[in-house]
C-alpha cells in the first residue's frame, strides 16, 4: 500500500512523539524531573512538527531544535526530546545542499553538548562522542539518501527518453512497412487495372482476371495496414494481436501476383530449407517485394528472377530482371539505372532502395544494388542466420 508522503511523515512524527511520552514517565526514575505540563506541551512542539519535515525541512530542524533547547534550559531530562532533533538533521541532509546539511548537523552537536552542560553530566568525553558521532551518521545517511533519490530520477528520465527512442524507431520501422505494402500493392493495382481496361470488351476473361488480382491485391494490402495500424493502436508493440508478419513462405504468393502483373517471374530455392528467425525472413520479404514492384513500375513485361539460397550460416536472395521492359528503355528505374552505391543510395528516386540498406543494416547483412553487365537490374541480400541453425541445416556447395 503506498501511502501519501505527508501521511507518512505524519504517521512518523505520531509514533515518535508515543515514544517520547513513554520515555517521559520515566524521567522520574531516571534521577530527572517529572514532566509537567509546560514539558508535554514542549515534547508535542518537539515532535509533531516533523509532520511537515519534507515541505520545510529546514524550518522545521531549526524549530525543533529551538523548542528542544528550551526544554533542555528548563531542567527536563534531554533524551525525551533528542529524537525529534535527530530526524530533523537527517531530513535536511537528505533534502538539501551539503553545507545546509552541515550547518544542521553542528547545530545539533551544539544542543548535545550543551544538553551536557547544563545537566552538569560527569562524562562529558562520553557526551562530547556523542555530540560528534550522531551528527555525521545522520548526514552520511542523509547523504547516501539524497545521492540515491537523484540517481533514481536520472535513471528513469534515462529510460523515458530510451523509451521515447524506441518507440520514435519502432514508428519509423512501421512507417517503412506501411511503404513496402502500399507501394508492391498499389503497383500490382495499377498494372491490372491498365490492362483490365485494355482488354474490356476485346478480351472479358482477361478482364475479369485483372480484377480478381486487383480484389485480392488490395484486400491483401488492407489486411496488412490493419495489422499495422493495430500495432500503432496497442500499448506495447510486442503485445498487440494480428496477423503473423509475412516469411519466406509467402514469397511464392507474391510471385505468382506479380507474374499476373505481367512481369515474368521464377523462384528457384537453392540448398536445404531450415528455421529462420522471424525478423530475418521478413527483412527477406520485404527486399523481395521492394526489388519486384520496381520492376512492375519501372520495367512492365520484364522478365525477371528470384533465387533464394540457404547456406552455411547465411541466407541469400537475389532478385533480377532482364532490362528488356517498356520501361527499362527510359532508364526509369528508381534511383537510376547507373551504378548505385548501397552506402550512399541517391535519395531522389524515393525511399525504397534506403529501407533496403537499413534493413539489411538492422539485421547484420550486406545489400548490392544496381545494374549488371548483362544488362537489367539486380538486388543481392545477404543475411546471417544463427550458429544453431546453420550447425543443424546446409552447407551448400556452388
């Protein structure tokens, strides 16, 4: 149960004042005075103040120890009124600059010893230790006590920021995927959508095949914004329910849309499949779907191929077409057709050919993209794959 500060602290200054009063019914036996009273009314002022410790700790230290020395003048037994004093010095040395502190911690050695003094005490080495010994304990821990407090402030603004980070990237990382959707889809819907209305009253069977790939082009893209979108809407990312991202056994799916497209595509799977993590097929994916809808915007009629290699400790995709499309002609090709440096991906063709280099970046792989000298374009990704599945799965030999 977490109680408000001000409760505790007056919960606090109400036990130390019951254990003040039952030190007071035994100064009698102790050889002091009985407390009238005048003393009660000095022992409450001694205590219930510290109610207030943590809004003016200052004030209240300063007036406990007031009150404390007049009940030490007075003739009472000191020791009934010495804790009230004692907590208001560690107060302050939690709360406060180091020489406010001090400044306490010496006001209370000098009430102890003149406590010491005025009760005519035989030991006063013993008082004087005493007036020494509790003023520094109450500041180190008092210190120690500060010191923690600000530590933990600076840690969790620490982890707010990292937090702020990390969800300022994982909405980068969304808004690259919603990229990668709309674009391969809206790519696919365009392309049908031209040669639906070629072919509409020549050709109804082609027709009515456009826009079948246009119904589940589109429903595929609304599905995977959903499920975005539904990300952006969860409180934590990790937590939120929908559909499983898209692997590698979903590439031959995308193949067979884009060949709809009329690009002409072919898969081909080299070395033993094996278990890849999740975000490493993904990463796969989406280079594949960014390098094919470039072509279906760039290079329509294209022919252009996939190969998907498993090797020893790596996987490898490489995605390339022919060159020979409408489009290739016009050197169309997003971020140009010349040589493309993968460091330095020129940004006026847009952002795909980045969101390749940082997703192979984020995964711990190497992207070369650019024209090959047979002609055409081609996207090469390499990406390591976990010790324990290469142990377990293909050392392929080319």
């Amino acid at each position: 149960m977490r109680l408000h500060p001000l409760a505790a602290d007056g919960l606090i200054a109400a036990a130390l004042t019951t254990v003040a009063v039952l030190l007071g019914t035994e100064a009698v036996a102790q050889g002091w005075p009985a407390l009238d009273p005048l003393a009660w009314t000095l022992v409450a002022l001694l205590n219930l103040p510290l109610a207030l410790r943590t809004r003016a700790p200052v004030t209240v230290c300063l007036a406990v120890h007031a009150c404390w020395a007049v009940h030490i003048t007075l003739g009472y037994w000191p020791v009934v009124g010495s804790f009230g004093p004692m907590l208001a010095v560690y107060t302050v040395a939690s709360l406060c600059p180091t020489r406010t502190a001090a400044a306490c911690a010496a006001l209370l050695a000098g009430v102890w010893i003149y406590a010491g003094v005025v009760s005519d005490a035989a030991a006063m080495a013993s008082v004087a230790g005493q007036a020494l010994g509790f003023p520094l304990v109450l500041w180190r821990f008092g210190y120690v006590a500060r010191r923690t407090g600000e530590l933990t402030r600076q840690l969790r603004a620490e982890q707010a920021d990292r937090a702020r980070r990390e969800v300022a990237g994982e909405r980068v990382r969304i808004a690259r995927e919603l990229h990668d959707v709309v674009a391969h889809h809206i790519a696919v819907i365009n392309v049908q959508a031209g040669l639906a209305r070629f072919v509409f009253h020549s050709d109804a069977r082609t027709a009515r095949d456009a826009l079948d790939t246009i119904e589940g082009a589109s429903g595929e893209a609304l599905a995977e914004l959903r499920r975005m979108l539904g990300l952006l809407r969860a409180d934590g990312v990790q937590g939120a329910v929908g559909a499983p991202a898209p692997g590698l056994d979903q590439l031959d799916e995308m193949v067979t849309r884009v060949r709809t497209g009329g690009v002409g595509v072919e898969l081909r799977v080299t070395g033993a499949p094996r278990p890849v993590p999740p975000g490493v097929q993904l990463c796969v994916y989406r280079v594949v779907q960014e390098a094919l809808t470039n072509v279906l915007k760039h290079a329509p009629g294209a022919t252009a191929a996939v190969e998907l290699a498993y090797r020893a400790g790596e996987v490898v995709v490489s995605v390339t077409d022919d060159g020979r499309g409408e489009g290739a002609r016009e050197g169309g090709r997003e971020g140009g057709r010349e040589g493309v440096d993968p460091d330095t991906f020129p940004v006026r063709g847009g952002h795909g050919l980045i969101g390749m280099r940082e997703r192979a970046k984020l995964y711990g792989g190497t992207i070369v993209v650019g024209p090959r000298s047979e002609g055409g374009f081609g996207v090469r990704l390499t990406l390591p794959t976990p010790v324990q599945t290469a142990r377990r799965g293909d050392a392929v030999r080319e």
